[in-house]
C-alpha cells in the first residue's frame, strides 16, 4: 500500500511524500527515545511497553485526518486538492475504499535513583 500510494505523492507533491516506517523502524525510534533518560545518570534505565495499534479509516476520514497536519495545512490548495485527489482515487479503486494504519504506542516508565 505504501509504495502506491508513494507513487501518488511523488507525482503530486514530493515534498511531503511520506517516509516508511514499519515495524521494526518503529521499534528502533522507541528504543532510542529512553536514551537520554539512562545516559543522565538521574534515572534506572527505563521499561518499555509496546502496544502494536491497527486502525482502519475510510477514505473520507483518512482524508479528514491528513488534512489536520501542518504539512498538508502548508500546501497551495490546488496542490493539496491534487494530493487528496489521486489519493482518493487509488484507495477507491485499489483499497475497496478503506485504509489500514499500523504504529506502535510505547510508554516509558523510568525509576529516579
């Protein structure tokens, strides 16, 4: 799904054209974030719980929620109308309409020594 709708993107408004990040590049990111919190020599390393979230959108409401984003508010309107556009366009008619979302939820709880 990502590289089709990538292609979109590309051909509409690369500027904003999102990265992938899955699963594993989601983990890293959790991982890297309690970082700082070992390194001050303030706090017992960190536990980490990870929740994988999955959350189905149809196409009105994924729309709905890219336009709350700054980078979609920032676009010229017939740029963004484009976007939404070809966006619209392929989750119809390759996605039956629908558009599944995967991300982690992580909560970092980290005892003061």
């Amino acid at each position: 799904m990502y590289q089709v709708l990538n292609q979109v993107y590309q051909a509409e408004a690369p500027a904003i054209a999102p990265e992938y990040e899955g699963l594993e590049k989601q983990a890293e990111i959790v991982a890297g974030l309690g970082k700082p919190v070992s390194y001050s020599g303030l706090f017992e390393p960190p536990s980490t719980e990870i929740i994988p979230c999955e959350q189905t959108y149809s196409v009105d409401r994924y729309l709905d929620y890219l336009s709350s984003g700054s980078q979609y508010v920032a676009l010229e309107s017939q740029v963004r109308a484009n976007l939404f556009s070809g966006l619209r366009t392929v989750l119809e008619q390759q996605f039956q309409g629908e558009i599944q979302l995967f991300n982690l939820a992580a909560l970092q709880i980290a005892r003061k020594i």
